[in-house]
C-alpha cells in the first residue's frame, strides 16, 4: 500500500511537472487574468481592453483550444458575454469568491475604434536616391515600398497622400495604382523640385507641421546631409550644423510628435554622391531609411491597435535590418511595475507589506518579511513592468547588461524575458542577489538610457569616400540632434523603479 501510494504521489507530481512545462496561449490568458484578480481583486476596463488585445494577438492558437474557443466570434471578434463567463471559471476568481470576496468585473470602456491612420509618403528624389530602382537592381527597394503602401491602402482604400522631397516638398501626383506601375519609381519624381541637394530643415519642418491628427507620414531618405550652402566646409563643421539643424527643427514637437527610424538596405547601382558633392560609380548593397512620424498617439495606434499587427511587423519588410525610436511618454519614464509575489522564479521568502495590502493598490511596491532561501541563502524577486511605451528594440529591453540596480542588497538582473500580464505588463525582470541584506531597505532599478545604440554608431561614417556598402555619412550627429530633442536633459537613464524590502 505504500509503495502504491508513493507511485501515484510520484506520477501526480511528474504529470505536474510536464503540465506546467507546457504552457501555451490559454496559460497565458489564466495567468493574465489571475494576476489582474489579485492585485486588487478587481478587473477594470483597462485591464480588460489588455485582456482583450492579448486574447486578439493570440486568436489562431485560441480559437484552435476546446477551452477558449468560445471567446472569440466566427468574425473572429472577443466576445465580451463568452470572456465574463470565462473570467468567473477562472481558479483565482473562483477562490476569492469561495472566500467571500467575489471580485468585481468591468468590461465596459473599451476603447472606440478610431478613424484608419492615414498614410502620407515622401520620398526624397536626390541623385543618391535614384540608383536604389536601377533597371539592373534586384527590386528589394521597390518591394519594400509595395510592402508597406499596399498594407496601409488596404486598411484605408485610396487615402493615401505621396509627396516628393528635396529642395522642396510637391505632391507626386500619382495615385498608388500609377506610382508601382512605374518601370522605375522615380521617373515622375525626378521630375519634382531640385534634384541636386536635400533641404532636412525643409523637409522635417513640414512634415512635422502637417502631420496631425490620424496622420501618419513616411519619409523614404538615404538621410546624407549636404547642404550647398556649406560647400568648402569641412566635414565635421558639415556635421555639427547638421546635428543642430535636427534638434532646432525637432524642439518645438518632441512634445507632440514621435518618430521610429528603421534602417533598411537595397541594391544599389548607378552614381553615388559624397557629403562634398563628389560622384563615385558604385553597384552594391546600399542603407536607406524610413522614417515614421505621427502625433505620439498616433504611433500608439500603430503599436498597439490589432489592424495594423502585420505591418508592424516591421522586421519583414525586404532589407529590415535594424530601427530607433524617438519620443516622450509618461508611461516610458513611469513605467507601471509590481513585484509577483506568487511567481515559481522567486527565491526566498517574502509577502506584500501591510499597508498595500490595507490600501488594495493594484501594484505590490513593499515587501514585508523577507528572507533568504533555507538552501542557499539566496534571495531572487520576480518584478512585472509595462515598457511597451518605450518602443526599443526587444534585443535591447531583454539585455541584463542595459540594467543598473543599487541598494544594500547588491542586487543584479540576472534575467529578463517577454511576458503577458495584468495591467499591460510586457516583461519580468528577475532581481538576484547571493548576500542579502537586513531590515529596512530599498532596491532600485534603472534601465540605461545610451545614445547613439550599436547599429548607429556602426553606420556613421565621417568619411564616404569610398563609398561602401554599410556606411550613412552623418547618420549619428544628424539622428544626435534629435536625440537632444527628446532628451534636453541628457538624462542617463529611461525609468527608475523603487522596491522597498524589510
């Protein structure tokens, strides 16, 4: 009998196990939900449009589960009466209320579906652009900009605006129809404005200005800055005037206004002109940009709203290679956190403090009793943060090394990963330390803010003669300048997040 009991106890905890490993797209849903339930005992609208976007995000996987294939419609919509339901089946609601203590459930206050964005192209017709639709070319560039265009188009038909930059800004005169069935893209665009030289100031300056509301504009640039004026200048005084050039034009919207840089290449095949004006033949690999602009809500749209998933998917766009994002957000310099004081990572003992919970806030800041792991001594805290505002590369926000952490503790963070909780939480960061202090104390976390990141700084060259096949002239002092835009202070780091321990 014992023996049999010991088999059955070993095959539970082994079933246990393998389910636990398994976690998929449902898990996620539950553990979503549980920790929006016990934070406050309480799921409000916002919590609910999050439970939503994540349940929309997943809807293929979903829709395929016996569990959760009621909450989704045949069109394919969440069904608000199907996810009530499922949110009263869920374990953590189902024991509060067992407790006495039925949580309350808002689903009202979703967001309204807003107008369709409204995509307005520039693309620079300078004599560097055009060898990028070289007869003899592979097609990356044209495919890109088919890529994106007929993505937008087809969320919004036939409002589309095109516009031709450099000397000047003048409409292309082309619909989206005409502008691919051009052999070569620029043949009506080299036509535009003067093709000698590119007017930044200009071309930033309007753009910026005329883009409101639903707007969201795409300047297509190699972003070489040569200004005629400036001929017999040296090239570092070419760029110093640029990077001031940037910030001047940026300052009066950095409040407004946000702008995500992605780096692309292409083929490339004709003649190439320098920062000096010198033409040099090339055929090869050649870095473009496009650069993204919108009202700061506008981008959130974009980032956020389920009809627009696929084309910010930016990493499929032919030639991706790498992006930047520049712009403010309360929400990236006050990033919603909370530690998970029931997470499997945890290590150690410790319970939210006294006070949170009489005050039911919905993050837990303060920790009470904490003490290290009988084992080791080791201590280790799960912390849940939103840093969807700040838009950075996920290479970036899941490096340990872009983390500062001070505090008696000598805490580090010795993990990050993507993760799908309550309250828009994007990622957990894992607090470790081998020595842990006693009493009273705080532990605060700082996420490095360093400009420029790797893939500029390796980019910019000072020199573009020769010209090769990685290099932009100028692309760190001209993207510098706008930098110091977004960030007057020269502030070192994007958010600082505060845990007090006892």
């Amino acid at each position: 009998m014992i023996h049999t009991r010991l088999f059955s106890l070993l095959t539970t905890l082994t079933l246990a196990g393998l389910l636990a490993s398994c976690s998929g797209p449902a898990d996620e849903l539950d553990s979503q939900i549980s920790d929006a339930l016990t934070s406050d005992k309480a799921i409000d609208a916002t919590e609910a449009d999050a439970i939503r976007t994540f349940i929309e995000s997943q809807k293929d996987d979903l829709a395929d589960n016996k569990k959760t294939a009621k909450l989704l419609t045949d069109a394919g919509d969440v069904d608000d009466a199907e996810l009530l339901k499922y949110i009263r089946r869920n374990m953590t609601y189902r024991k509060l209320a067992k407790e006495g203590d039925a949580p309350t459930v808002s689903l009202a206050g979703a967001t309204a579906s807003a107008k369709p964005l409204r995509l307005k192209l520039y693309l620079e017709a300078s004599g560097s652009m055009f060898p990028y639709d070289a007869p003899g070319g592979n097609g990356t560039f044209k495919r890109t900009l088919n890529d994106l265009l007929t993505q937008f188009d087809g969320i919004n038909p036939g409002q589309g605006n095109m516009f031709v930059v450099n000397t000047e800004v003048t409409p292309l005169g082309l619909s989206l129809s005409q502008f691919f069935r051009e052999k070569n893209l620029f043949t009506v665009a080299r036509t535009k404005g003067k093709t000698t030289s590119t007017d930044f100031e200009g071309i930033f300056q309007t753009i910026l200005s005329e883009t409101t509301g639903d707007d969201l504009s795409v300047l297509v640039s190699d972003l070489i800055y040569s200004d005629p004026g400036l001929a017999g200048m040296s090239a570092q005084k070419t760029l110093d005037a640029a990077s001031s050039l940037l910030t001047t034009v940026f300052n009066p919207h950095a409040t407004t206004h946000s702008m995500l840089v992605l780096k692309l290449t292409a083929d490339f095949d004709g003649t190439y002109y320098s920062w000096n004006n010198t033409k040099q033949k090339y055929k090869g690999e050649r870095p473009y940009y496009l650069c993204l602009i919108g009202r700061t809500e506008t981008l959130q749209r974009l980032y956020t709203d389920p009809a627009y998933q696929t084309i910010r998917q930016f990493e499929r766009l032919p030639g991706f290679e790498d992006s930047w994002f520049f712009g403010r957000d309360a929400k990236a310099v006050e990033p919603f956190y909370t530690v998970l004081v029931t997470d499997p990572a945890r290590k150690g003992r410790f319970k939210r403090a006294a006070e949170e919970v009489r005050a039911r806030t919905k993050a837990v800041h303060a920790l009470d009793d904490v003490q290290p792991d009988v084992t080791d001594k080791s201590l280790a805290i799960p912390v849940a943060v939103d840093l969807s505002a700040l838009r950075l590369p996920a290479s970036l926000l899941t490096d340990v090394s872009q983390y500062d952490v001070s505090g008696k503790d000598n805490f580090r963070v010795s993990a990050v990963q993507t993760y799908s909780g309550a309250n828009g939480t994007t990622h957990k960061l894992l607090l470790s330390t081998d020595k842990p202090a006693r009493g009273a104390r705080t532990a605060v976390i700082r996420l490095r803010r360093q400009f420029p990141p790797r893939w500029i700084s390796q980019t910019n060259t000072t020199n573009d003669i020769p010209v090769d096949a990685t290099s932009t002239f100028g692309l760190q002092n001209l993207l510098q300048g706008v930098e110091r835009a977004y960030n007057p202070n020269n502030q070192t780091e994007y958010f600082t997040l505060t845990i007090n321990l006892n």
